[in-house]
C-alpha cells in the first residue's frame, strides 16, 4: 500500500473508530470524540470505551475488535501505557490510519524512546501508518473531518494547508488564521513524528489540489535532503511559506526538549530555505499575512514601490518600512509628476511617497498615473481606498444612529442622498482600479486601522477576490509586499 493510500485513510476515511471516547469534556477523548461527531462525511463513527455503553448518545464498543465491518482510521486517545496494546489491535483490525493524540512517549527520554519504537514498529509491520504521538489532531474541510479538539469543521474552507510540529502552538496558530478570514484546506499536527514525518506530508501536500499555498510551524527536519528536493520542485508553482523556530540558541534547546526535534543549525536551513524558494517569516500573522497575499494579490514584477498618502507622517513610515525590508521606494517619471501636478497643490512634495496633502478626494485620480508609470511595480495607498464604501460599517450609519438628531437625513455634514452619490462613484472607480491592476500587472495594497471590523463586509471580499488586500499597519503592507517582492524574482529566475 502506497503512503498516499495511507493518506486517503486518514484525511479522506468512510469509517473512524475514537479509542478512548469519553462523556467527560474535560478529558481528550471527549474533545476528539465530539470533533468527529459532528463531521457531516463519514459514513461510520464507532467509539470505544470498555466502561460505559454509550458516548454522547452513541452506542460504545469494548475493543476495536468486537467492531463489525472494516475501520479505515483510528484516533487513540489512551494513556502511553496501553498505546502499544491498542496498535495491535488496530493491526489485527486492518485499520490503515491511525493517529495517536497521547503524550508520554519519545520527548520523555530513553524508556518513553523505546515504548515508541515497538509502537512504530509493530504498526508498520502490520501495514498501519500514523501521525504523531504527543500531537493536537488534524482536519480537512474539503469533507469537514476532524480530530482537532474544539473543532475544525467550522473553519473557513479555503486553499491554505497548515503542517505544525507544535500542539499547543497549532491551536494558536488556527486561532490567529480564523480570525485572519483565512480559509483552510487541511492541517495537521505532526507531534513527534515517530511514524509519518513532516516531510511526508509536506509530499501529500505538495500534491493536494485543494493546498494551493502551504504553511508550516517548524522545530526541526529529520529528512532535510527529501525535504529540499520536494521544495524545489514544487515552489515556482505551489508556494511555502514558513515560520521556523530555533534562531538563538534557547530556541534549538526549547525546540529539541519539546517534540525531540533535530533542530540543526539555523544558517543551514536559512541557506536552505533561500536556494528551494521557501518563505521564511518571523511570527504566524506574517505567514497569513503572506499566505493571502500569495492567494489573491498579483505578483509584483519587481521591488520599486510607489506610495500614496493623505499625510506626510505615515508616508516616512511606509517608506521606511519598505526600505529597511528591501524594496525601493520608486522615482517618479517626469510624466507622473506633471499628471499630479494637475491635480495636487503645489505643496505637494513633488515626489515618492505622493503626499496629497490633504486636499480632498483625491486619491483615485492620484492612482492612475502612478499605475501609469513604467517606474513602479507596485503601490501602497494609506487612506482613502475604499473610504467611502466602508464609512457606513465604521460609523454605523443605521436610522438608530439618527434618532436623537434634529434633522435625521443627514450625518456627518453629508446627506445620505450625498453619500449614496459618493458611494456610486466609488464603484466605478474600484471597478477602473481592478481594471488598472489587471492591465498594468501591479499590485495594489493599502492600510486602514479599522480593518478588523471589516472583514465580513460585502465590499471587504470584493477587495481581497479582486486582489486588494487591507491591512492595520502601513509596515505590515510594506512587509507582505517585501515577501512577495522577493518571491516573485524568484518565480521569474531560471
């Protein structure tokens, strides 16, 4: 049987038996038990506990044995103890899947090592592959299944797939993407990787249709070769983007004593990292961050930025910040200068960042010219994207809003016939700036503090699906911008 059948068993099963299925919430089995409970694709659910007759309304099984009808995946949630005892039975079972969620084992020293290595041992001899021990479950949407604790079926469906080396750190991570608006493919949990490393699943990533960019949580590589062969081949179309642990020298121990990681030294896997086209990020927004941006903006062609912002202050910044990460902030061509000079004051600086002074609305038509210019690959607009579009979320213009004003049809010194007009207007323009976009191949991401009380706006996911992205800080824009900057020449080298 080939390991990607064995992944067929454990991301795609029709039936799951939970071994250590309990009715306390407090404990695992419970957690893991009520995850796969709720998956709405799998035909057969068994659980098993020699203790009671029921699992939340669900007839129990003593053993995996006494269950009728094949197992295709077992989740084993028992103490370390009888993990090797249960393995036998799954092996008698002819279960080809399994995931072992206890801890205990390898990370505790030398008698925990060896435990582990008969459990390997006699899984593979009987034909069972498994991910873990001492690991947080794992999911895939595409059939809602899930062993994650808490859930994982209720997950944004998306094209990011999540590998972590960590358990806890993976509930983090999951957390932080969620409430990203990231939508996921799979995510697992690999733990000590006794059995199934990371880099297999790196592999079946590498080849699922669903993963279009793959993220992962790294302590440490037991195949660094294997995995350095698969990157390569796989990053000019399938982007990685990582976050791997162990800079200092804390880190390597911390990572070693955690999962009994082969932490390595990290220039080699920096060194590494860079040849195979890897994208090697410094905390888990950053890998969202990056992860959408590979998902929905266009690539930049090179690392001149243009910048376009309604005060000076945030233009320094933003300038700044794309300096010190490596992108070049643009010179104006003479034609851009002279178009803005038809539309800004002359105290506008006359150059990049194009500060517009406060001068009104003028953003879109600042836009045009810089999208225009031959010297710049990419914009980054702080304020007045969108402004009009969004103004009603943040202000909460509702008729309760009204009700204690003299004259209830207008607002903020605007009617709402004026804002409707404004509105309207603004449609057109985003439709010429997608236009724009398209045409000139550039991507366009801009700032606005407010953005996390947008995410489930109409015009929010207009943006993002039209490759405009929003982000609370003019330097996290900057830094995505960066990472795709730099893939991007990466993509276009031979």
């Amino acid at each position: 049987m080939s390991l990607m059948e064995h992944f067929k068993s454990i991301f795609y099963p029709e039936s799951v038996a939970v071994i250590g299925a309990s009715n306390s919430m407090d404990k695992w089995g419970a957690g893991v038990f009520s995850s796969v409970l709720r998956t709405s694709n799998i035909k057969k659910l068994y659980p098993v506990n020699n203790k009671t007759p029921e699992v939340m309304g669900v007839k129990t099984y003593p053993s995996i044995l006494d269950i009728p009808g094949p197992v295709d995946f077992a989740a084993i949630v028992v103490p370390y103890n009888y993990v090797l005892g249960i393995v036998k039975e799954c092996v008698a079972k002819g279960v080809k899947g399994a995931l072992v969620i206890t801890a205990g084992l390898g990370e505790t020293g030398a008698e925990g090592a060896r435990l582990q290595k008969e459990i390997v041992d006699t899984a593979r001899a009987g034909g069972m592959r498994f991910v873990g021990p001492n690991c947080m479950g794992h999911f895939n949407t595409a059939n809602s299944f899930s062993t994650a604790r808490g859930g994982g079926e209720t997950l944004r469906k998306g094209n990011v797939g999540v590998i972590s080396q960590s358990g806890g750190f993976a509930a983090h991570i999951l957390q932080i993407g969620a409430e990203m608006g990231v939508g996921f493919s799979k995510f697992v949990s690999t733990g000590n990787e006794a059995d199934l490393h990371f880099e297999d699943f790196f592999e079946y990533y590498a080849q699922d249709k669903d993963t279009k960019v793959i993220t992962a949580y790294i302590e440490g590589l037991r195949e660094g070769p294997r995995f350095f062969d698969i990157a390569r081949k796989i990053t000019k179309t399938k982007p990685v983007v990582i976050v791997k642990v162990g800079r200092t020298n804390a880190g390597t121990r911390a990572a070693k004593s955690h999962t009994a990681a082969i932490a390595g030294s990290d220039h080699v896997y920096d060194a590494m990292f860079k040849q195979a086209g890897i994208i090697r990020v410094d905390d888990v927004e950053e890998l969202f961050d990056v992860a959408s941006g590979l998902l929905h903006i266009p690539m930049p062609r090179g690392k001149r930025v243009g910048i376009l912002t309604f005060g000076g202050g945030f233009g320094c910044v933003t300038a700044d910040a794309s300096e010190r990460l490596g992108l070049e902030v643009a010179q104006l061509s003479p034609h851009t200068i002279e178009a803005l000079n038809k539309i800004l004051p002359e105290r506008w600086p006359h150059a990049n960042p194009v500060d517009t002074v406060g001068y009104g609305d003028v953003t879109y038509p600042c836009l045009w010219p810089m999208l225009e210019d031959d010297n710049i690959d990419s914009v980054i607009v702080i304020g007045g994207l969108a402004n009009m579009g969004m103004r009603r979320r943040r202000e909460k213009l509702t008729k309760d809003a009204f009700q204690d004003q003299d004259d209830p049809s207008s607002m903020f010194g605007m009617t709402l016939d004026m804002m409707k007009a404004r509105e309207e207007k603004e449609k057109q323009n985003l439709a010429k700036l997608y236009e724009y976009m398209r045409k000139y191949k550039k991507p366009v991401l801009t700032f606005d503090r407010h953005v996390e009380h947008m995410k489930d706006e109409p015009l929010y996911k207009e943006l993002q699906e039209n490759g405009i992205m929003i982000y609370p800080t003019p330097e996290r824009a900057a830094r995505v911008l960066a990472r795709l900057s730099e893939y991007s020449r990466y993509v276009q080298s031979k």
